[in-house]
C-alpha cells in the first residue's frame, strides 16, 4: 500500500467501479519513490479545492495495476507516477513522471473545469 493520504484503490474492481461512478477522477499510479512523492502531495493539496474531482492512488506494482499499466494511453511512458485523467470512465489525459502543481492544474481546468468558490 502507498503510504499517501488519499483514497487508495487496491483491485482492479475498485478500480472499474470508481471510474464508473464518480464523474471526475485523476488516478495517480506509482511508488514510494522521488519522482512519485510530490505527485502525490500536490493531489492531496488541491482534494480540498477541486471538490468536484476525486483523487486517489494505486500502487504501481499490484499486479491489479494492469488496468492502468495496460491503457493505450500510457504506451511509451517511461517513468512514474502514471497519472490518469477519468472524465465519466473515459481517459481524457494521461502523464507520466514527476508534475509540478501547475502543470495539473492545467490539466485538471481543462478537463474537469475549475474549481468553484
């Protein structure tokens, strides 16, 4: 388990059932690792702001993570975290490696729409 303060999704029925239910979602998929970290910390930041989005994590290396290590949207991604943008189960946006606050939300505006006050 990622030891993060956000909702972790541990099976790949999990997985299919948040995606499927929750209209905005962003999935980040790594490791305890440096390029993972801020990844992490920065989803945890913004929860509070980007109330209509849901934020979770998934352990890189559960084999459950096939459905996010399999999508062809990841194909050529070479390092971690893999973070995936779910608009009503669809992937909208994919990344890969280490973001900075800025560069997600970006992502999330465009995708998701900003938060409201």
């Amino acid at each position: 388990m990622l030891y993060t303060n956000l909702k972790h999704i541990e099976t790949a029925a999990d997985h299919a059932k948040i995606i499927g239910s929750d209209e905005n979602v962003m999935v980040i998929c790594g490791r305890m690792g440096p390029m993972c970290i801020p990844v992490y910390e920065i989803a945890e930041e913004l929860e509070e702001e980007y109330k209509h989005v849901k934020f979770y994590d998934m352990e890189f290396d559960n084999p459950e993570a096939h459905v996010i290590r399999n999508i062809p949207e990841v194909r050529g991604f070479m390092g971690i975290p893999f973070t995936i943008y779910y608009k009503n189960g669809k992937v909208v946006k994919a990344t890969s490696s280490i973001q900075t606050r800025n560069q997600v939300t970006a992502i999330l505006n465009d995708s998701f729409g900003s938060p409201t006050k």
